[in-house]
C-alpha cells in the first residue's frame, strides 16, 4: 500500500503545473504574524494583490468558503502556535497547539489541492537534532528526505508528524525555517531572544536570515516548487557568533555568558533542537536571479541593515537603546 501511495503521489506531483505568476495572494497569519506580515508587505510592494485571512484555518468550512471567494492564484500559510515566550508554552497548551499546528495546516494543505491551488508553507527545521550519522562539526546536515529525529518538545513533535503528511500534497511548499533572524529588535527575531538571555548554549545551528529567504520563498512559489526544502542559509553560525556581531555592531558593552545543554534543560520544559540542514536542494532549485549569502555572511549583513535601523529609530548607539536591552 505504501508503494502504491508514493507511485501516486509522484503521478501527481508530476501532472499539477503549479508555475504561475502570483496575482491574488492570500495570506493565512498575515494579520497578526510576524513572517505572515513581511510576506503581505513584500506580496504588495511586487504588485500583486494581497487578502489578509479572517478565517482560522481550523475551521475547515470557514476557510473553503475563503478560498471560493478570494479565488487566490497563492495560498501563503505563516500562522502557527509557537508559544509566548517560547515553545514551552506548548507543553500545557497542548489541544491549542494540535489545533492549529496539525488540524489547521492539514486543512489548508487539503483545501488548496482541491482547488489546484499553490500553497506556501511556512514550516520548521527544528525536528531534528544532531546524531552520529550527523555529527555536530562535521559538516554533514540533514537532507530533505531524512526522518524527524527530535520530539524532545511538543511543539517539535507537532511538526515532526506533520511533515510526512504534508509531504502526500502535490501543490504544497513546505519551507523549513529555523531560528528565524531579522534587522529589527521584534521579540520573535532570534537575535533578540537571546540577546535577553542570562546564559546562553553555544552550538552551530541551521539559521533562516528573513531578509534574504523570504523573498526566495516568492519567487520559488512564482516557480511552482513543490515539496519540501530545508529553509535556511548555507552553513553554521553558533550562538556565541551572533552575540559578538551583535556586539560588534549594535551594543559594544554588551556581555553574555555560556552553560550547557544540561544546565540549559534544568531551566526549560522542554527540549530545544540544534541541528545542521544541507541546503544543497534549496539552492539547486533557488530562481536564478535569487542570492542567498552564507550564514555567517547573511548574520552581518543583517547586523549592519540593524545598527542602521536602530540608529535612525533611537538615535546613537549604543546609550539609545530600549533599557530592555541594556544589561549594564
């Protein structure tokens, strides 16, 4: 049976043309979500027409109404439970969780394919973790087609199952975001969270530097691509890396120190993934007009645009910035 499943599928992925010019995007957590928003704001600037979703994509007849009104040439799908402040939230929030992470995503996903529409979404990386046949510093990262191997938290337990699922729809893009960084201070930016850290882990990671790969994930959606893609810039950049760019560049004073990932568990509910994603699939697909730097490369850059950003927003730094932010 499952042979016979993959033979359809593939039929499938092979039938549906799903290259097309994006015309009427509608946007699932593009009121309230942070990658939603972005995604809304850059839909427009490129001139296409932009709906915001009212539906809650767990209510399954409300969004097939939603599809067969807007009629979208793309369906982009950001929302999802995270949790605030983090995904520990999820672990006593667990129906929540199911609720818009599983049910919601699967309906989206079903509701597009029926209508033969592209639909974009926004997933994560943070299923897996390092293993002997992936070994931290060794440069060997996890590839599209390797099995979820992290269920140490519930959020990632809710991804990890969702996947495989996904996977079956022919008109879906699952884009595997990790540690999402941004040029602004927004408490979703990876940098901040762990700027506001007392100790922090020091531990190369996959990392998604939105600046660069959101306007990738439009153009690979105005390609047609289908399936699934680690979602990130190539390489490994650790935690200690982006404190001192951050230091560099935002607040020279600024101080952190490190503990371990034993010592870290003891102050969380749940785990947390660190892994490598091979982005050689993603940049053999990538548009070719598209360029996405390195990590390392991608993190400074990124730092700069912020030391620019904040100087015009507060003024000289680092004595205007938010006392927040300010550990000394």
């Amino acid at each position: 049976i499952g042979g016979k499943v993959a033979a359809m599928t593939d039929r499938n992925k092979s039938n549906i043309k799903m290259s097309a010019p994006i015309t009427k995007a509608l946007i699932y957590g593009g009121k309230t979500g942070w990658i939603g928003g972005k995604v809304a704001v850059m839909l427009k600037e490129q001139g296409a027409e932009v709906v915001l979703a009212e539906a809650r994509c767990e209510n399954r007849a409300d969004v097939a109404k939603e599809l067969d009104e807007v009629k979208p040439s793309h369906v982009f799908m950001a929302a999802g439970i995270t949790g605030r402040p983090n995904i520990d939230w999820c672990e006593d929030h667990k129906p929540d969780t199911i609720r818009t992470n599983v049910i919601g995503t699967l309906n989206l996903a079903d509701l597009t394919n029926e209508r033969n529409i592209h639909c974009t979404v926004y997933a994560t990386g943070c299923i897996f973790k390092y293993d002997d046949a992936h070994a931290l510093g060794s440069g060997i990262g996890f590839t599209e087609e390797d099995t979820p191997n992290f269920d140490e938290s519930f959020y990632s337990q809710t991804k990890g199952y969702m996947e495989p699922m996904l996977k079956c729809y022919p008109n879906c893009m699952i884009l595997r975001v990790r540690m999402p960084i941004s040029d602004d201070l927004i408490h979703r930016n990876f940098i901040t969270k762990i700027v506001k850290y007392e100790r922090v882990v020091n531990i190369p990671n996959s990392m998604t530097v939105l600046y660069e790969m959101l306007p990738a994930s439009l153009a690979m959606a105005k390609k047609g691509l289908t399936g699934v893609y680690n979602f990130c810039n190539p390489g490994v950049i650790s935690h200690n890396q982006c404190l001192d760019l951050y230091k560099k560049y935002i607040d020279p004073t600024y101080t952190y120190k490190n503990f371990t990932i034993e010592e870290q568990s003891k102050v969380l509910k749940a785990g947390r993934s660190n892994n490598e994603l091979d982005s050689t699939k993603l940049m053999r697909d990538m548009p070719e007009d598209i360029k996405i730097n390195d990590i390392l490369t991608a993190v400074e850059l990124c730092m700069q645009r912020m030391q620019k950003n904040l100087t015009e927003e507060f003024g000289p730094l680092p004595d205007s910035l938010p006392k927040e932010f300010r550990k000394n």
